[in-house]
C-alpha cells in the first residue's frame, strides 16, 4: 500500500507520559500535516512540515512537537500527557498546491 | 482569521429525498474550499472541490461568496450516502476544516 500509513493504530497510556506517533507519506508527496480529532471539536490542525522544515503551525500544544526525517517521514510526540489529549491523531501527505490531502487511518491515543 | 462553520453535528434525511450539508466560511481573500467525506471504517477522503466545478457521486457544491457559503447539495439521496463530512479551507498550503456533519440517510 503506497498510501499514508500511520503506527500505531491505537494507544493506551497514563497521564504524564510521552508517547511518539509516526506517519509514512504517500509515495512522492514531501508534505506532511498533523491533525488532532477530539470528541466535538473536528480535526484541528496541529503542524505542517515540507521537505523536513515546519511550514505552518496550528494549534499544538507546547507539550507536543513533531518532526519530519530525511525519508520524509514524521514524528508526533506527545509529551506530559493528559487527560484531554485523548484523541484521534491523523497524519496528511499531499503534492504541493493541488489542495488534495490524502489521509492516514488515524492513532487512537487513549490517556487513562 | 480564516474560519469554516457547519451548524449542523447530525444530519438525518429519508432515502430519495434531497440533501443540504451547509457550510460557511470566514476568509478576506480568494478561499479555495473543500469537502472531504468519511465513510465507515475508511479513511477521510477528499469528495469535490469548488475549482473543479464537477459533480461527484451526485453531490455539488457551489460556491457563494456574497454568503460565504460553499453547501454540498444532492438531489436525492442514497444509503451510501451516510457518512461524516467536512467542509475545509485552502490557505497557506493548509487546509483548516468545519467541526463536520453527520448525514445519515434512512432506507
């Protein structure tokens, strides 16, 4: 499958703890984005990185960083965890200017 | 600030009967906007966008900028139908999106 792929697909973890999400772009694509899906809010951008240099940033938290490797794949780490940041955690890779995301099946992060 | 707002969570329509999912949005410029549609167990996935002006799976979306409004419309609707949609807003190589709307058509 050369689409977006996502690891781990869930997560159960305490709060205070730091958990790191990965995501594999599609094949070509040098953009990433990450999304946070809770309960009501819909899907709030969190960061965006191209060709590993942060592009924009949404609403992140200081908590919580990414990065994107030289193979373009990226990180989310999620640090000090609470309660509040149980979600869904979906990772987007597109072609630049066409608009188009094309997304990962998600990280459901549960904080206990 | 840019901003995109679907009023309504849950949305329930018979089978056969038209279909509006609204969508309004808050940008000073040139907004490009999209929806992305989730059906069950499948991936968020884009379904039309305003530049292409085409018609996919029966749905449209026409963009009113006097409203600032971008509806996805469908003149009757199918049980397939059923799915979260979100409407989003191109700016800065982003896309921010609605909280989106639950369609549930009812056979």
């Amino acid at each position: 499958d050369s689409g977006v792929t996502q690891t781990p697909k869930h997560l159960i973890t305490a709060t205070g703890q730091r958990v790191t999400l990965r995501c594999s772009p599609r094949s070509g694509d040098l953009s990433v984005y990450w999304y946070q899906q809770s309960l009501d809010q819909g899907l709030q951008f969190l960061i965006q990185y191209y060709n590993g240099e942060e592009r924009a940033k949404g609403n992140i938290l200081e908590r919580f960083s990414a990065q994107q490797f030289p193979d373009l794949h990226s990180e989310l780490n999620l640090s000090s965890l609470e309660l509040g940041d149980s979600a869904l955690y979906f990772c987007a890779s597109s072609e630049m200017g066409t608009g188009e995301l094309f997304f990962g099946e998600g990280s459901r992060l549960t904080v206990l | 600030a840019q901003r995109v707002t679907q009023p309504e969570k849950l949305l329930s329509v018979f089978k056969g009967a038209p279909v509006e999912l609204k969508c309004n949005y808050s940008y000073s410029g040139s907004p490009e906007l999209f929806w992305y549609v989730q059906y069950s167990r499948q991936r968020l996935q884009l379904l039309l966008r305003h530049i292409s002006r085409e018609s996919i799976k029966g749905f449209t979306a026409d963009l009113n900028k006097g409203e600032t409004s971008f509806h996805l419309k469908k003149p009757f609707a199918q049980e397939e139908d059923s799915a979260m949609y979100y409407c989003a807003l191109g700016w800065a190589n982003n896309l921010f999106f609605g909280t989106g709307t639950r369609l549930t058509v009812i056979p």
